[in-house]
C-alpha cells in the first residue's frame, strides 16, 4: 500500500522538480484528451509546445503574450508572499487600460502631440494610478471593514469589465468604426517602439525584464520586502516585531495593483492601440497560475510567463488547424494549476510502500 509520510523537513528539491513533475502529467492527460476527440495525440502536444517556436513570427508572439502574464505575476507574488490574496489582478488590469488608454485617446481625440519621450512615459504611469486605484478599494474594505479580499478583489473584476463595455459601447466608441465597440487608434506618439521591425514585440519585453530585476531586489535584498514576507510567513512575529498589518496590506495591494495596471497599459499602448471589450482574455487569472508555478519568484515567473504563453499560442494555432475546442486551453491550465497543488504535497510528504502484512501488525 502507499502511504504518505512527512519529511523532516520540506525538501528544496521536490521544490523545485514538482512544477516539472506537474507539467508531464498535464501532457499525459492533455493526450489522453487529444485520443478521446478523434486527434492526434503527437500532433496535438507539437501544437501546443512545439509550433509556437517554428518561425520568427511565433516566437515573438509567445514573448508579446509572456509580457502582461509576467508584470501581473509579479505583483501577485508579492501579495501572496504577503498573505494577502489578490484574485482581482484582472480588474486592476482592466482599469490600467482605462487608464492609460484613455489618456492616449484624450491626446488623440483633442490633436495633443508630445514627443514619444514624454507621451507614452505619461500613458504608462496613468495606467500604473489605474490599477492602484482599483486595487485601493479592495485594501480600504479590507483594512477598514476588515472584508474579505479574495472576494472584493473577484468581485470587482466584473465591475471593471462594465466600465469597459459601457465606455467602448458608448462615450469613447469610434464614430468611423463601422458600429464596432472600440475606440479610435490611439496617436502614434502613445504607441512602445517596435523591438523586432516586422513584428509585433515591442519594448514591453524589455519592460518585463526590468521589473523582474526589481522585484527581486525589493523581495530580497530590501528591508521593506522582508517585512512582508516575514508578516505573510509568522503575522504573530511580525506583530511582535511591531510591523504594521494594515501598511503590508497596503504596500502589498498597491504593488499588486500597479503592475496590473501597467500590463494593462502595456496591452493598451503596445498590443492593440486602442480598446476593445476584447483587450484581456483573462490574463489577470492566467497570471495566478504563472505565479504559482513560478513558485512565487521573480526568475521563475519569467519561465511560468512563457510557459502559459505558449499553451495560450499553441492552443490558437490548435483551433486553426486541427480543428480544436476554444476552450482546451483553459482546461490545460486548470489542469497544470490543480496537477501543481497536488505535486507539491510532495515537498512535504514522501510517499512510501508498505506491505498489508505490515499494516496488519
């Protein structure tokens, strides 16, 4: 029979094989899925890891798309380090894009031109103020009402999804867009520089980098970062300590919500160029899963970016060409999500064989 038996102490390298682990089993049930609707296997799992790196053209689409899931991880790893829960990254996304793309429509809309220099600086620290305002309601209910984040924070992300429609569906809808819901394209000023020409990859990527460097310098090698970590690991010591609870929720929630609205800002300005009802498919929900699989750490978070990435580009060249449900992906990333929880029983457990007879006596 087998049994789990607990460790003396957490092992680093169950640590770290478990994202690993979690990711063959996903692929082991992610074929059986693939025979079960008439598919190819083989062809099914080269869909979905493999094509997305055939050509220059994929590549970059899979760093575009890794670009929002990373910045919005980040932030998320320094909420849940914290003990604070932030589901809602995608409403403060969403208001990050209200925020940021409205200005760089406000500049268009009016004949406003400022030098790219000082255009798209101003688009992104609006988009930045966008998500922090959002997030502020969540940590003001939390603080003062002591409301439960987890649900203040989803509950939000439906609101935000109403401000957006009601906006592209009514006062900021293109009058020369054909009666589509979306605003005019943004002025070039407001636009991130290319990074590849002939491509989509803009500088967001390099942005992403930047803020992967300092986060980790904030989670681990500042003071303030230790605090928090320390109030999400022991709160009573934290308290004996006389670190305040309501400034770690604070500062958590207003990093968190920052980088959401930066991502958001960076999809607004770099991505599309304008806004649309369609301007996020979940990425403040697909980021949850990145964090974790990057067990919560900023380098690791850069491979979880890109391995969510790649499902969400393999599962579009998967509808495309074989004939693929929408929905798989999501069902691939549920099941990496949950195959990752129920792997990382293992850092703390060993699993042991023992015999009835031994059982018995």
């Amino acid at each position: 029979m087998l049994r789990l038996e607990a460790r003396p102490q957490p092992s680093k390298l169950m640590s770290l094989l478990s994202p690993v682990l979690a990711l063959a089993l996903t692929a082991i049930l992610a074929s059986i899925l693939f025979a079960a609707l008439g598919k190819d296997p083989v062809r099914g799992l080269a869909m979905f890891f493999v094509e997305p790196f055939s050509n220059l053209r994929q590549i970059t689409a899979v760093l575009l798309k890794a670009v929002p899931l990373i910045v919005i991880a980040l932030g998320l790893a320094v909420c849940y380090r914290s003990n604070v829960w932030n589901i809602g990254a995608e409403g403060q996304f969403l208001f990050g894009v209200l925020a940021g793309g409205g200005f760089a429509l406000w500049l268009t809309t009016h004949g406003i031109q400022l030098p790219q220099a000082v255009a798209l600086p101003l688009v992104l620290v609006a988009s930045v103020l966008g998500g922090m305002a959002w997030a502020a309601i969540t940590a003001v209910l939390r603080d003062r009402f002591n409301a439960n984040e987890i649900l203040v924070s989803l509950m939000l992300v439906y609101v935000a999804q109403q401000f957006v429609n009601y906006l592209v569906f009514g006062p900021w809808k293109d009058p020369a867009g054909f009666n589509f819901p979306q605003t005019k394209n943004f002025d070039p000023s407001t636009w991130l520089p290319l990074l590849v020409p002939g491509t989509r990859l803009n500088i967001g990527v390099l942005i992403a980098l930047v803020l992967v460097a300092l986060t980790w310098v904030f989670m681990f090698r500042l003071f303030r970062g230790f605090q928090l970590q320390v109030g999400g690991l022991a709160p009573a010591a934290a308290r004996y300590a006389g670190f305040s609870s309501s400034s770690a929720l604070w500062t958590a929630m207003m990093i968190s919500g920052g980088l959401a609205g930066l991502a958001g800002g960076i999809e607004a300005a770099g991505t599309f160029r304008q806004i649309t009802p369609h301007v996020s498919t979940g990425l403040g929900f697909t980021a949850i899963i990145v964090c974790f699989v990057g067990r919560l750490h900023p380098v690791g978070i850069v491979f979880a970016g890109i391995l969510l990435s790649t499902m969400i580009i393999g599962g579009e060249l998967g509808q495309s060409r074989l004939g693929l449900p929408n929905a798989l992906t999501g069902v691939f990333q549920g099941l990496l999500l949950v195959l990752l929880l129920a792997c990382d029983t293992l850092i703390h457990y060993r699993v042991r064989v023992r015999s009835a007879l031994a059982d018995a006596r």
